[in-house]
C-alpha cells in the first residue's frame, strides 16, 4: 500500500522529477491521481490501481522506501527530507526471529519464491442455479442457500420460527405459555431468521410478500421491529408473563407500531437499519463486504452473476475478471471495508510470487457459518465493524471475540490463501463457534440436536462436530490426514477444552492456554460451564466422555495461543506507536472485572481468586499509597486506560472466566506482563522468549507480589523493557484494511504533534507496518510445521 499526504506541494512538477531512478515513471501517475481528489488524505491499495497502473519491481522499491522513512505511515514529500532516522526494520531471518525459541521462524524466511499461478476457476453448474436465491459454488458445483432456504437447489423452507409460533407467523398465546424467550413475538414473525415486527393490521406493521410470488420476494412493508419489545399487558389490561412494555405503548395510536413519532421507541438492534424509528437502511456486515462484488445481505453474500465464494471474490471460468468491484463504482462507501484479496486477482500482480504455507480457506455450510450471522439480530454482535449514517464504517464497542471475523477475513485477503485445495499444506474451517455464543439459547434453533438446549460450549462443540461431519461427507481432505492439518478457531473464554475427541487432532487456535490434564470448567458463568453432563443418542452417550475428559484444553506440540484483536486506538497512548515516552511511575497495574458485588462469585471462583485476593491485599496493606500500585475495577481506578498503562511498569495478568487478553494490552503499551496462571500458557509463550520480558509468579506465591518485583534489579528491568520492544508488533493484527488504517491514524496523530516526525522510540519503526504482525507470526509457525502435519519429517 502507497499511502500519500495529499498537498499542494507534491502535485508540482520538481517533485514528478526528483527521482531519477526507473521508479520515477510511477511518482507522476500517483501525483495526478492525488491531486484529482480533495485535500486529505489518499490511500491507494496495489490491488485496486494496478489495473490502471503498471508497477515495475523498481517502483515497488519505491513504495518501500516511501513508507520506510515515514515509519510506515503517510507521508508529507516535502518534509521526507528532514525525517530522523528511524531504526531498520528486520532484513535477514536471524534479525526478524528475534527472542523466538527452537527453530520454527528462519524457515519462513529462507523460503525460495515461485510464481504465482493464476487461480483456479470453477465451472461447475448447480442444481437450477440455486432457485435465483443462493450462492453457486462453481468448484464443486454446490448451492449454499440462505437463511429460511434449504434443499440442493434452495428451493425448500427451511425456516426458524419465533419461539410458540403458530403457523399464522403470530404467537400461540398470550397467556397459553408464559415463558419468556428472545424470540418471542407479539407481532408477525420473519420466519427466516426468527425477526419478530409490528403485525400487518398497524400503520408501521409487516407485510409479506403475497402469497405466491417467487421465492425470496421481499415484503410490501418491512415494518418496525419488535426485537426486546414484548407486552407486559394485553388490550383489556391483563398481565402478560413474558413481556416488559405496556400494551398501549406498542399497540396504542401513540405507540410504535401506529404513531409517525410514537410515545415509546423500541431499540433498533436489528442489522442493516439505524434510527430511532428503524428507518433508515444501511449497509450490513458481511465477511469483507463480499468483496465488493455482491450484495450483503445480513451476512450472507448474495454474489453478483458469475462471482462466487463466501466473499464471492472468485470468478466462474470462461467469464472476464476486469471488472471493477462495487466500491470503486456504484458503492464507494465499501471501499474501507474490503480488503482485496491477493489470491483471487487473474492474472497475479500484487504479489506475482508467493511463498508457503498454502492455506485453502473453506466455504462452510451456511448452516455452521452465515446462517448464525444471520440469525444474530444484533448488529453489534460477531464483527469488530459496522456501518452507520450514510454508510460509514464505524468500529464496533468492544467485541472480545472479534478475532472471529478478523481472522476469517484475514485468510481470506492473506496472499497465502489458495483456491487449490489439492496443493494446500492447510485448510481453515471458519466455523462462527463464538458468534454461536451470541445466538446460542434464543430459540431451538441453531442446536444440534434441536431438543438439547445445553451449556454453550456443548452448543458450539456440537456445531464443530457437525462441521466435521459435512466435510467428510462432501470432501476428501478432511480424511486425508485425519483432520491434523485443518485449522480451527474456538475464541471463547475456555477455548478447546471440550471439543469432540475426533476433531481434536486438528490445529487450535485460542486465546486459553491451558495445559493441565485431567481439567474441569472454572467458568463463573453456568452458561459457558462445560461441565455439565448430557446424554443423548446424537453423540452415543454421556458428551464429558467424548470430549473434556479425552484431551487438555491446549496442546503445545499442535496449538498455538494467540493474541486477541485489538484495533491501535487501543493502544494510541504506546510509545510503540509513536506516542511521547512518559515516565512510568505506576509501579503495578491492573483494571477489570472482580466480581465484588454482594452475590455476585460467592465461591471466588472467577478469576481463580487472583484478582480478588490481590485486591483485598492491596487494600489491607495500602498498596496505592506504599507502592502507587492500581489495582482495581472502573469504579476504583480512573483515568484513560491506554494513558494508565503507558505510565505503568508492571501490569497484572490474570485469568477472567478463562482467557482475559490482559498481556496485549500490556505488551502493546510496553508494561512488563506479571503472569499469574498456572499451567496455563500465555499468548505466543510456546515459540517466543516469554521469560526475557515477563515475570511469572506462581499462585501460591502471589500475595507476595510486590516484595518479587521489588527485588528485580534496574537491569533486569531495562533488559525486558527493551525486549517488549523487539516483540510488541507480534500481538497486533494488521491483516484487514480497517486495522491498517487505524494504525496509520494513530501514528499519524503522533507525528503531526510532534512537528511532522515520528519520534525514533524503540520498537516504533514497526508501526503501521505488517511486517511479523500476529498473524505474520502464525504463518511462520504453520510453515515451520508442515512436514510434522503431513508426516514426512524425518524419524530418528
């Protein structure tokens, strides 16, 4: 990526010619093109102008050497010159594996490149062209069908009705049954996705498509929804058991579903609208906007004719491939939320060379993937974006398994990704078993089987199995090698720790490093408990047997703990990030969770104890005053919490309900980790040097925290702090456009305020660059790990 800071100065002429080098014939192109837009800055991705543009390899050195005197972010030409130094950025594999350990990271780097193929294009036809409703599959010839739809061609209900619906799309009874459930409807019910809206005889009701118009047919109306709107009363005033809102104000002339600007506003949650009235459309989300070359459609891509693939960035064979995506036509406002995936571009020009590992990146079946996108209702939920007023992407709030989407998204734009599962050395199973989490227990459906409404990690781990199930029946790759080199990722609290015996063999990735075996549950939450026993004829008796009894939760030879998505405005504050160093005079810190309300963990059994037990002992032994030690929660510690953590030299990492991505947040803004869990590894502590800039203390001898640290001496101090800096860039994703973006945001930030250079802290030359980010790092370790997983290394 050429990222340019647009002025008036570098349209003039004297700088079209100060390069004299072959790499000047593309310095004019870029020029017009910036001075054609508005002041601001200008973002051109090789992806979207090379198909105008052609780069040779000497203005890719260009491109380089733009970005590595302004530390990887936008660049001012005129003041290029004046730039201090920054540190180099890696060159030989020794420099680039530094503080790793054994010997996985040189043989990335060591790799001879080949040549890019061009990718491989289906031409396989489906049954009736899925009905005009879903995604043709032109590899292999299979319909993925959406929400509400089913059967080989689409053609068949398959539908999610709202809890006690009757076959009328209406509710059996107000006051037949009186449970509650998030899908219980007092208007008509979306019988595709379980969506209840004001019923058809209000001013502001749903109304269906008439019966008889073809498949898919939109309503007349969509209507106002009545998601977490539910009765509290009837129309004669009597108590409805499972509702909150009083009749009038939902039914009422002044209520929701009849008044222009009603007395009551029911909360608009629902994907694709915005508004107080839940009028106005918007963009949803799905994985990568599908790349720009099909419609979204709460989380399905509905691929325009000829594209496919769960992103639809792949072309059916026979058929042109010139065509310019949506966001550089018809939908700009796409074009920060697509990241243009390398693999799919015929011929290859961003990266007309590859290296391995060859990663194929499945379409699941709906049923395990776009299917709970769907059925999600809530915008905020399984993504780490959104769009709002007049399409703007926006940042979700905090999503502690946004890693889900980031990830999948990721393979997919990841020049490692490969359309060829025959030559694949991996294959990524993107299952949303966290956004399962989020949708898990609203109604029967999504379960496996329907009947068991079990724990959510019985749930997801179900799900996974029957992932398993549907790629041995419909392809070989699976069986090849029993599943080792198939990747899967289980972000929740507990990771791994209860997946079925037969799909263990694979590659996990979680955040939840837990070594020890036997192992039972430490959640505080019933719901997310694996604990919990269920028999049923689906998985041949008792699952504990089948799953969490056969296997640890993390296996270091197989799995790899990784880091938790976190976006730079996170960390805006880290000198990593070009941020001025602060003295770091909080001595030990840590803000979170500690469960301290009356009733709330009467066991302590939430965080092991740790962060209660310390907390207390802060408190007994004045901690704040002694020490400037923080050690609380929001409403005990203030202050901005990247502020905090760059001023802090020391910072608490402790488990939560599981994983708690305490030490990124304390890597990232260069505070040295305190680890505190035992037999349970932290993120990258398998392939990096975690002791040369971590502590970790066991938990018996945790209440002597402060006299452990106390008695580290200045160097020791010095030496992990200046190790954090040759690690940081390890624990941030830099794989999805928006993150990219975010990053030279910030850093741009910095440098503005600091008279246009970015200040040469240690560590600081990798901001805004992807160069051995996280997922760098896991691609490293994957290659490492090929002739284990395929069974050809060497036996002594």
């Amino acid at each position: 990526m050429v990222t340019l800071c647009c002025s008036q100065q570098i349209t003039s002429q004297p700088q079209a010619k100060m390069a004299p080098s072959p790499a000047a014939k593309l310095l004019p192109v870029l020029l017009l093109a910036v001075a054609a837009l508005p002041r601001g800055r200008a973002v051109f991705n090789s992806e979207e102008l090379l198909p105008y543009v052609e780069l040779d390899e000497a203005a890719e050195q260009l491109q380089r050497s733009l970005l590595q005197s302004s530390g990887g972010t936008s660049l001012n030409l005129s003041e290029a010159a004046r730039a201090p130094a920054l540190p180099p950025l890696p060159q030989t594999p020794e420099e680039h594996c530094a503080l790793t350990i054994g010997s996985w990271c040189g043989p990335y780097y060591r790799q001879t490149p080949t040549q890019r193929p061009p990718p491989k294009r289906g031409n396989t036809p489906c049954p009736n062209d899925c009905s005009g409703l879903g995604q043709c599959q032109y590899d292999f010839g299979i319909c993925y069908c959406p929400a509400g739809y089913g059967g080989a061609d689409c053609s068949q209900p398959r539908k999610r009705p709202c809890w006690r619906m009757n076959s009328d799309k209406r509710d059996l009874g107000w006051h037949d049954f009186t449970e509650w459930s998030h899908s219980r409807c007092a208007g008509i019910c979306d019988d595709d996705i379980a969506m209840c809206y004001c019923p058809p005889e209000t001013k502001y009701g749903r109304i269906e498509a008439p019966p008889g118009s073809p498949l898919g047919t939109p309503p007349v109306r969509a209507g106002r929804p009545l998601y977490w709107c539910q009765p509290s009363t009837d129309e004669f005033g009597n108590k409805v058991m499972w509702g909150a809102v009083k009749y009038e104000d939902l039914f009422g002339r002044e209520g929701w579903c009849n008044a222009d600007v009603p007395s009551f506003m029911c909360p608009c949650r629902i994907d694709g609208r915005i508004g107080s009235l839940c009028n106005i459309a918007v963009e949803m989300f799905c994985v990568n906007q599908c790349s720009g070359r099909g419609d979204c459609d709460q989380g399905f891509c509905r691929c325009h004719e000829g594209w496919y693939g769960h992103d639809c960035s792949r072309r059916r064979a026979g058929l042109p491939v010139n065509t310019p995506p949506d966001y550089l036509g018809s939908k700009p406002w796409l074009e920060p939320a697509v990241t243009p995936p390398v693999a799919a571009e015929d011929p290859p020009r961003t990266k007309p060379q590859r290296i391995r590992p060859y990663v194929y990146v499945y379409d699941v079946n709906p049923e395990f993937s776009s299917d709970i996108l769907q059925y999600r209702i809530e915008r905020g939920h399984c993504s780490y974006r959104q769009f709002q007023h007049s399409n703007l992407t926006s940042w979700i709030g905090y999503n502690a398994y946004s890693l889900e989407s980031v990830l999948h998204e990721t393979f997919l734009a990841s020049e490692h990704r490969t359309f060829d599962p025959e030559e694949a050395d991996y294959f990524y199973v993107p299952i949303m078993w966290a956004c399962l989490f989020d949708v898990y227990g609203w109604n029967p459906i999504p379960r496996w089987p329907k009947e068991i409404h079990g724990p959510r990690p019985y749930g997801a781990a179900m799900m996974q199995r029957e992932t398993m199930r549907w790629l041995n029946a419909t392809f070989p790759w699976f069986a090849r090698r029993g599943g080792r080199d198939h990747i899967w990722l289980t972000a929740t609290d507990e990771g791994a720790c209860c997946v079925f015996k037969d799909v263990w063999p694979g590659i996990f990735l979680s955040h939840w490093g837990r070594t020890e075996f036997p192992h039972t549950s430490g959640s505080q939450y019933h719901a997310d408990n694996y604990g919990s026993g269920i028999s049923h004829r689906a998985h041949d008796g008792e699952w504990l047997d089948l799953t969490s009894r056969t296997h640890a939760c993390f296996d270091p030879k197989k799995d790899l703990v990784v880091p938790a998505f976190k976006r730079a405005a996170h960390f805006q504050s880290s000198p990593y990030v070009g941020a001025p160093p602060v003295e770091r005079d909080v001595f030990l810190f840590f803000r979170g969770d500690l469960r301290l309300a009356p009733g709330q963990d009467p066991d302590c059994k939430y965080s092991r104890c740790i962060r209660q037990r310390l907390y207390n002992r802060s408190l007994a032994e004045n901690w704040r005053e002694k020490y400037n030690v923080l050690l609380g929660d929001m409403a005990t510690v203030h202050g901005d919490y990247s502020s905090l953590l760059s001023r802090s030299l020391f910072c608490l990492v402790a488990p939560g309900d599981g994983w708690s991505p305490r030490l990124e947040d304390a890597v990232l803004h260069g505070c040295i980790p305190v680890i505190i869990m035992d037999q349970v590894q932290a993120v990258f502590e398998s392939i990096l040097d975690m002791p040369s800039f971590s502590v970790r203390i066991e938990q018996k001898d945790m209440l002597s925290i402060i006299s452990i640290l106390k008695a580290l001496s200045a160097d020791q101090i010095q030496k992990m702090q200046d190790n954090l800096a040759k690690v940081w860039f390890r624990y941030r994703y830099l794989g999805v456009k928006m993150a990219i973006r975010d990053e030279e945001h910030v850093v741009s930030v910095h440098r503005e305020r600091n008279g246009g250079f970015l200040r040469p802290n240690p560590g600081v030359q990798y901001a805004g660059n992807t160069v051995d980010d996280a997922f760098s790092t896991l691609m490293q370790w994957l290659y490492a790990r090929i002739p284990e997983v395929h069974g050809t290394a060497a036996r002594t």
